[in-house]
C-alpha cells in the first residue's frame, strides 16, 4: 500500500512539477524575424482575430450591414453599419420605389465608399419582408445582391432582417468598368 501512494505521489509531481527544458529546446542563438513570425502563426493554440457584431463572430477584416429592425412588421430600410468599436444605424433612400443608390455614412477604418441600391429593401410590410431583390451593395470591387450573396444571412428573431459581412481592405479594390447586377449593367 505504501509503495503504491509512493507511485502515485511520484506520478503527480511529474505532472504538477514537469522536468526542466533541455537548452536544445530553447536555442540561444536569435533566430530572423521570419523564423519567429512562422513560428508564432504556427501555435496550435492561436485563434483566429474576431469580433461580434451582435449577431456573431466575423472577422477582424471585416465589416457588417444589417437591414431591418428586427419589429413584427419588419421594417427593412432601417439599415446599420458595424466595425468594431463603432455602430451607426441610417434609412435607405426610397425615393423613386427604391431604384436609387443610398451613401452610406462615413466609419472610421473603411477606405472606401458603402453605396446601397434600395430596392425591395424599400418594401417594408408583413407580406413581403422575403422579398430582398433589387437590394444591393457597392464596396470597392464587391457588388453584394443582398438576396442570394452567400455572405448574406438572416437575421432577428422572426428572420424579418438580413445581415451582410463584407471585407474591409480587399485584394483588388479598384472596381470594375460595368458589372452585371441583377440583371442591369451597373457602372463602377
């Protein structure tokens, strides 16, 4: 009995109290800043930079827009737009049924111009809270059709609203010439 708790005496102060490192472990030598940085990114342990925009993690990278507030009618032009540490909630212009661009106010870390096209963004009533055609968004070089974009989610408690992440700095941000959106040809 004795020599058992000895064992288990001598099992839990090697794991309480592990052996010291070897010097091969830990070279004194300095390594470049690109050996450091790989091994740095390379922790098993390191998560992802993220943030919560209130209706999940994204990306550091990233911005959101959410149409609607989220009310038993569902009413959809209500737009915000959130970065980290910053928020900020506008109307979609729905002058002319929608078929008008909104400029987004400025938020400190965007580069680049948020336009909005309203469209059935603009129809806010029970019956067609579905209904987001038409509704798009111009960042940079992204042309995001609300409706069927794969960044484009639902969102609120009774799905009446849509969120939209969209990358903040991206590869090519220069846009191009004319891009087809929803079927009309849209000059960048």
């Amino acid at each position: 009995m004795f020599k058992l708790l000895l064992i288990l005496l001598a099992y839990c102060a090697s794991v309480v109290f592990p052996a010291p490192p070897f010097s091969e472990d830990h070279p004194t030598e300095i390594t470049s800043s690109h050996q450091t940085q790989s091994q740095v990114f390379s922790l098993p342990d390191e998560k992802p930079c993220t943030w919560d925009d209130s209706f999940g993690e994204v990306d550091c990278g990233t911005f959101t827009i959410t149409f609607g507030d989220g009310s038993l009618l569902g009413w959809k032009l209500y737009t915000t737009l959130r970065l980290p540490n910053f928020s900020t909630h506008f109307d979609l212009n729905c002058s002319n049924l929608g078929d008008v661009w909104t400029t987004a106010p400025s938020a400190p870390g965007l580069p680049y111009i948020i336009s909005i096209h309203g469209g059935n963004g603009c129809i806010s009533t029970n019956f067609w809270w579905e209904a987001w055609d038409n509704l798009w968004i111009k960042y940079a070089n992204q042309w995001v059709d609300v409706a069927s974009d794969e960044r484009c989610t639902s969102v609120y408690w009774n799905g009446k609203g849509r969120r939209c992440v969209i990358e903040t700095k991206p590869a090519d941000p220069a846009p191009k010439s004319e891009v087809e959106v929803g079927g009309a040809t849209v000059r960048g």
